[in-house]
C-alpha cells in the first residue's frame, strides 16, 4: 500500500435499530471495503456489550436514534470509556443544530441516512485518516463548556448506572428498574447514590433533568 492510499478500518460495527437499514448500511460497507470486518447490533446494551468483548474495534457508526442512545448520551458515555474510538453519528434529521453540538461532543463525523454508499465510504476513510467528517456547507465549532462538562460526567458512569439512569429518565421506580435489571432495591439505591456523585446533583430530579440536556429530537425517535 503506498503512502496515499486510505486507511480502511480492519473491524467496525454498525448500531441501528432497524434491521432493513442495519442490514442495508452493512452491506454497503462490505462491498466496498470487502476486507473490513463488519459487526451490526440493534440496541446500544448490544454495543456495550460487543466493545466489552471486542477492545480492538476500530470504528463506530451509531444511530443517534436509538433505544438507549438518549439523544448524544451515548456518544458522551462512549467517549468517556473509549476515548480513542472513533464515533460516526447516523441520523435521518440532519438538523444543523443537532450536527454542531454531536461535532463539539466528540463526534468524529455525522452522516445522513439518505446519503449516497460513495458518500459513506468517503466519510469512513476521512475519519479513519484522523480527520472529522462534516456535511457540506457545515463546520465545527466550539461546545459550550456546561454541556462538554456534562458529556464528561455522564462519560464516567458504568454501564449499569448508565442503564439505570436511562430508567430514571422514562420514568421508572426503583422496584420496577431492580425488576428490570434483576438487581434488588438497594442496589438500585446504591447504584444511584454514585450516579448522582457523579453528575453532581442530589436527587433523582436534578440527575434526570441534567441528563435530559443530552437529549435531541426525541419526538423523532421511533
């Protein structure tokens, strides 16, 4: 390979709930990268768990959509555990609002669920040189220091406060997040007693009303 030739991901893994576009995006991929190794799973609890298995992944394509990716929180949690994994959010709202504060999270580029295959495997081959993938006419610019602040916070949870406060958000009660988790109570109370540390707040209400700054066009969500 000489020196100018693109720099292909060897294992990446597609995040989508939808299976015909999980599907569809996999493809794709693998017929222009055939060398790649593709991994696609339906619920972030999916990818969690596959990055808890597989360390050496060496890309990401996430649908900001997506049952328990609330909003940019995913994107915060897995900057904070996996800092040098690259994060490509896929979204079909390309909001110029919502591309801006996804870039000053630390997303390595935003792509469109219309855009073109060509378009797709360009924005993988910049992202893995190094470079940030943005739509045309768009740029990244500067967070605000409060919402970097939080995407840090929220980057520090484990995996099962992460989960637990996801419930919070929905509007679960302990007994039913023990029920859901098969934990009991005090552990859910202990759980949130470090959630809380963590974030910097000091009730359930403050935990989810901050952890809801992280949330985008959740009326779009399916």
């Amino acid at each position: 390979m000489n020196a100018s030739a693109p720099v292909s991901p060897e294992k990446l893994v597609v995040v989508d709930d939808h299976p015909l576009f999980r599907e569809a995006l996999s493809g794709s991929i693998k017929a222009h990268l055939p060398d790649c190794e593709v991994h696609a799973v339906g619920s972030f609890e999916k990818l969690q768990a596959l990055l808890d298995e597989r360390a050496d992944l060496d890309l990401v394509l996430l649908d900001l959509h997506l049952p328990g990716n609330h909003g940019l929180s995913g994107l915060a949690w897995l900057r904070g555990h996996y800092p040098a994994l690259p994060v490509i959010l896929v979204s079909a709202h390309d909001d110029a609002d919502i591309i801006q504060r996804a870039l000053a999270d630390g997303a390595a580029g935003f792509l469109s669920k219309s855009a073109e295959s060509g378009l797709i495997i360009e924005a993988i081959d910049q992202v893995m040189a190094g470079e940030t993938w943005v739509p045309d006419g768009m740029h990244s610019v500067p967070g605000d220091p409060d919402q970097t602040e939080l995407a840090r916070r929220v980057g520090e949870l484990t995996p099962q406060q992460y989960r637990i406060l996801l419930m919070l958000g929905e509007g679960l009660l302990n007994k039913q997040i023990a029920w859901e988790l098969d934990i009991t109570e005090a552990t859910v109370k202990a759980h949130m007693t470090a959630i809380m540390r963590k974030l910097g707040v000091h009730n359930r209400t403050q935990a989810v009303t901050l952890f809801n700054r992280l949330d985008v066009g959740r009326q779009d969500w399916q």
